[in-house]
C-alpha cells in the first residue's frame, strides 16, 4: 500500500471520528454515530498493519495485546455502574495519557520505524513533538489517576494543599521547558525520562489541590489534554487520523470544562489553582437556631397525589443513593393519577458532564421528559411541586441575592417558585461549597431527611394504597 | 619596428586574455543564472517545497474547528457518552502502539532500541486496547438506555 494510500485511508479514519461525535447531536442518531466511530478505529488499525506488515512475532505481540486490552476493557464497560461512570472515564483518560508516553518513548527508541530519523539523528521537529506528547501525556496519566482515587473515594475529596503549591507548579513547568531543550539539543534518552518524570510529579500536584466539587471541571480537563497529548504524537507520527481525532478530542473537553465552568459561575483560572470547598465552614448550624419543616413520606405523596404538575431536580446524592429507579417508579405512579412529571438537570449535577442523564436513561426515564436548567427554569412557576432529590447547591436563592456567599452568581435552578418544594436530604448539612441553603426555613419547603432511596421507596409505598 | 610589433603583440595577448577571462566569468554567471531559474521553476512547479509539517499543521487547525462546531451541536443530554466516545477515539494512538510493537532492529546497533520499542508498544496496545474497546462499549450501552416517551 503506498503511503499516499495509506495517508488517505487515515483521512478517512479522521472523518469518520468526526461523524461519531456528530451523531451525538441527538439521542436518535448517537447509535450510528458510535459505529461510525468504530468502522474509522478499524480502518486505523487495519491501515497501520498493512503498511507495517509486523513479523510473526511481532504480529502475535500485538494480537496478544489487543485481547488481553480489549477483553479488560469489554468486561469493563459490561460491568460498570452508570454511578461510577465518572470514574470509568478518569480511568481511562488515565490510560490515553500512558499510552501516549509509551508511544513517545517508542519513537525515540525506534526511530526509523517512525520515519523521523535514525537513531541519534532524529530530526528536532520530531523531537519537541515527541516531548510535548510525552509530557501531556505523563501530566494527563497522573491528573487522572489523582482524579480517579478522588471520584471512587479512595482519597479525599478536599482540596489537598501543599505549602507555596503555585511556586512548586511554576518550577516545575519551567524544569519542563529546559528538559524539552536539553533533550532537543542533545537528543539524549535521560532528558526524555526526566522530562516525562517532571510531568509525571505536575499531574499530581495540579490535581490534588481541586476539590469533588470542581471534578466535572477536571474530567473535562484531563479529557482536552488526553486530546492534546495525541496529536502531539499525531505530529511525531505525521498520522492524520491522530492529529484530527487529538484535535476534536482536545476542542471536546475544552468545551465541556467551559460549560461546566458557566454553570458554577467559576472562572477556569480558579477552579485550575485550586482550594475551593475546602474550608467547609464545619455545621453552620451553631448560629442556625430556626426550624425546618420535616414531612413524612406519607405526606409526601399526599401532596403529590393531588399536584398537577412535578418537576423533579436530581443531584448528586441520588447518585450515591441508587435512587433512579425508585424515582422512576414513583414518576410513572404518579403519571397514572394525571401528574404531568417533568426533570430539571443542573449543568453541575453529578460528577461529570450529563452524568445525572445518563442515570435517569438507566432508570428508563424518557429523554424528552429530561430538560436543561435554560429551558425549563421559567416552568418552576406554574409547577404544585418542586422535588429536589440530592442535590442542594444548584437550587441555592443565595446564589442569585447574597453577594458575600461562595456561590453568588451561579445559574440555579428555580425551585423557589413552586408552590411547595420537597427536599429530600440525608441532614442539614450543607453542600459541596458549604453553604447554607436559605430554602430549608421556607415554609413552602419541606425536608424529607433520610436515605434518598429509601425515602422515595416509602413514598411509593404510601402512593399504591 | 620589431619591437613596437612585439609590444603590439604582447597587448594583443594581454587582451585576449582578458577577453577569455570575461567569457569565463560571463559563462560562470550565466550558468549559475540558469541553474537558479531551473531551482526556481521547479519549485514553481512543486506549488514550492512546503514542508509537510505546515500541512499537518494546517489540518490541525481546520480540525480543531470542525471539532469546535460539532461538540456544541452535541446535546448536553448526551455529555458523558461524549466524553466515553472521545475516550474510544483518542485511542487511535494505538496506531503509533502497533507500529512500535512490531518493529525489527535492522542492525545490531538498533536491536537494543527496537527491544525497548517491541516492550513500550506491547504495553502501549493493551492500553489502548482497553480504550478501544471499554469506550466504544460503554458508549454503547449508555446510548441504548436513552429512549423516547412511550
């Protein structure tokens, strides 16, 4: 196969990736857009091995390691719970990131299998594309393994932060910079296995100071940078289905981090330095002497019964609670007495970017009875019921009135304006950003305190007698 | 008179020489004229030698817009299978995977290096392997839980 031929065929790859992301523009069309996605990976593939045609060896190698991979990754993506799917993703952008130094330290060892050059001779263009792909690469491993053990609560979810961080984080990336040259100028392997150990030790530090609130944020992050540190390789390669997809994957998560910045009114510079939620202001409830209204389940469904329209708003806490199902069920209860049942989702709900969509499709919840917070928020108005399950931060008024408090100016959604709200909340504890919700000392509002699931379970209960 | 018609001679000589000298030196800047209108024709030919560099540049940037238009089309129902697809398809990295696991030192000075390559690239295909293979399905189940009322 020529390389003219072949260079196409990666074209081809390219445009197909670009397909499967269109696909996503609608639920209707993502199905093809997803095998699109899988036909261009295949010509990827198939291409580099009829160009490259490996010996036996090598070609066992590589069929080795493509099962042993795709069997992980197949049992992976069967067993995984749609809750931990933030972690999942983590995972894997963690992976990309390895793959990518890997492949760099490859290029060095093997130049001439690359085309960049013989050994010792590599050409300098290839070289800092070889480090810039290493060190995005190494960074992208590291930040996600960070954010991965945070997601899975395997590590704290506060902000970890170490003394003169900032300084650490400029020395650092400016030991980056020199490697890069030192390894350019000298095309020594030891610049190349510092630089990627440098990147390795900036990848923690700057992830570890972000909080579990801003995680969306880093997912987004790490996923734009897994998107770089390809086409860096891309480049070193001259792959055109690498440079392409590393381009779409790198403007994706850019995208994502910027709408999740908008919808916590957060500035990127500020979720990236780190520190926010960490001085969780203990229980607040100390100054906090006023009572809360505390309704049963019974009354619950009393007072959904007779509503004619609901709109749920599910957060975080139905996540950790499995909620979706029970709440599934008590929406189709509730539609069969004539309830018109819609969902409010918060760009922020959750871990990760449409992380509560997702849950809310498991639970087999029609996606046309799921809104955005900027179509349905003028809705909560004519709404009997606001029903806020897990989540509290995105439905905070001060968000809109306080200009002192921690999330002044983040959209929010409504809820205030029903005619009753339901708060279903394991305590009065605050949220992420440890602020106070006005919203519990409403007396349109009523707390249903306990475990999410169990509580939506109780209602079901009292809605079948 | 002998003498006048020697020195007349030497003057003779003495210009002729300088006239060779002046061919020579026409010719030598006329060759290299022409040599560098050749050069230049032949890169007016070639659309001028662009390194290919620029070109994969250039794609870069288109696709960095492509991507730019098609991820805010994408609806924000559907943002964690973005971010699982995207996952899938960065993993075409597995290319530069297959290329280091298969490589062959061609002589005893690169056998070293490419038993180096053979041991990243193997690794570097189980990963993305992993990738390839836990995105797309993932996606895959996730779009197949969305469906419509009714």
């Amino acid at each position: 196969m020529s390389a003219n031929i072949a260079a196409l065929l990666y074209l081809v790859a390219g445009v197909l990736f670009i397909f499967a992301l269109r696909g996503l523009s609608s639920p209707a069309t993502s199905r093809e857009g997803n095998r699109y996605g899988m036909i261009g990976m295949a010509i990827a593939v198939a291409t580099t091995l009829l160009t490259h045609f490996p010996s036996f060896g090598g070609l066992l190698t590589i069929v080795i390691g493509v099962a042993i991979g795709g069997g992980t990754g197949a049992w992976r993506a069967r067993t995984v719970q749609m809750t931990a799917m933030p972690e999942l993703v983590a995972g894997f952008h963690a992976l990309v990131g390895l793959a990518a130094v890997l492949v760099a330290a490859s290029a060095f060892f093997a130049p001439r299998a690359f085309g960049i050059g013989d050994a010792n001779e590599i050409h300098a263009g290839s070289l800092v594309e070889m480090s810039l792909g290493a060190a995005i690469g190494a960074i992208t491993f590291t930040g996600s393994i960070i954010a991965f053990l945070k997601l899975s609560e395997r590590m704290t979810g506060k902000p970890i932060l170490l003394p003169e961080r900032h300084t650490i984080n400029i020395m650092l990336g400016v030991a980056l910079l020199a490697l890069t040259a030192l390894f350019v100028g000298t095309q020594s392997g030891v610049w190349l296995f510092l630089l990627i150990l440098v990147s390795f030790a900036l990848g923690v530090t700057l992830i570890i100071p972000i909080g579990g609130a801003d995680m969306p944020v880093v997912v987004s992050m790490l996923n734009s940078y897994s998107g770089w540190a390809a086409a860096g390789i891309g480049f070193t390669l001259g792959n055109l289905a690498l440079i392409i997809t590393g381009a779409l994957v790198g403007s994706s998560g850019a995208i994502l981090s910027y709408i999740m910045c908008k919808g916590m009114n957060r500035s990127f510079i500020s979720v990236i330095l780190g520190g926010f939620g960490g001085e969780v202001a203990g229980p607040a409830g100390g100054k906090e002497t006023r009572n809360v209204k505390q309704g049963s389940a019974e009354d619950a469904g009393y007072i959904m019964q007779n509503a004619g329209k609901i709109i749920i708003v599910p957060g975080y806490g139905m996540a950790v609670a499995q909620a979706q199902h029970a709440l599934r069920e008590m929406a189709d209860m509730l539609k069969e007495e004539g309830v018109d049942i819609k969902y409010a989702i918060h760009p922020v709900a959750g871990r990760m970017p449409g992380h509560m969509n997702v849950l809310l499709a498991e639970a087999n919840v029609p996606y046309d009875e799921v809104f955005e917070l900027e179509d349905i928020n003028s809705e909560f108005g004519q709404a009997d019921v606001a029903f806020v399950i897990g989540a509290n931060d995105v439905t905070n008024p001060a968000a809109k009135t306080d200009k002192t408090s921690a999330i002044y100016g983040m959209p929010i959604l409504d809820v205030e304006k029903a005619k009753t709200v339901l708060f279903l909340k394991r305590g009065m504890g605050s949220g992420y950003a440890g602020v106070e919700n006005e919203l519990f000392f409403r007396p349109n509002t009523m707390m249903l305190f306990g475990d999410a699931k169990k509580t939506v379970e109780s209602i079901v209960k009292s809605l079948a007698h | 008179m002998t003498d006048s018609t020697q020195q007349l001679l030497e003057k003779a000589q003495a210009a002729a020489e300088a006239a060779r000298h002046l061919a020579e030196q026409a010719q030598h800047y006329s060759d290299e004229l022409a040599h560098t209108a050749a050069a230049a024709a032949a890169h007016g030919l070639a659309g001028g030698a662009i390194d290919p560099f620029v070109f994969r540049v250039a794609i870069f940037a288109m696709a960095v817009f492509v991507g730019y238009y098609v991820v805010w089309s994408v609806t924000p129902a559907l943002h964690t299978p973005l971010m699982s697809v995207t996952n899938a398809i960065s993993s075409v990295i597995i290319v530069g995977a297959l290329l280091a696991a298969g490589v062959e030192g061609m002589t005893a000075a690169e056998a070293s290096g490419s038993w180096w390559a053979n041991v990243f690239g193997f690794v570097a295909v189980i990963l993305a392997s992993v990738n390839i293979f836990g995105g797309f399905l993932v996606t895959e189940r996730m779009l197949s839980m969305y469906k419509k009322k009714g």
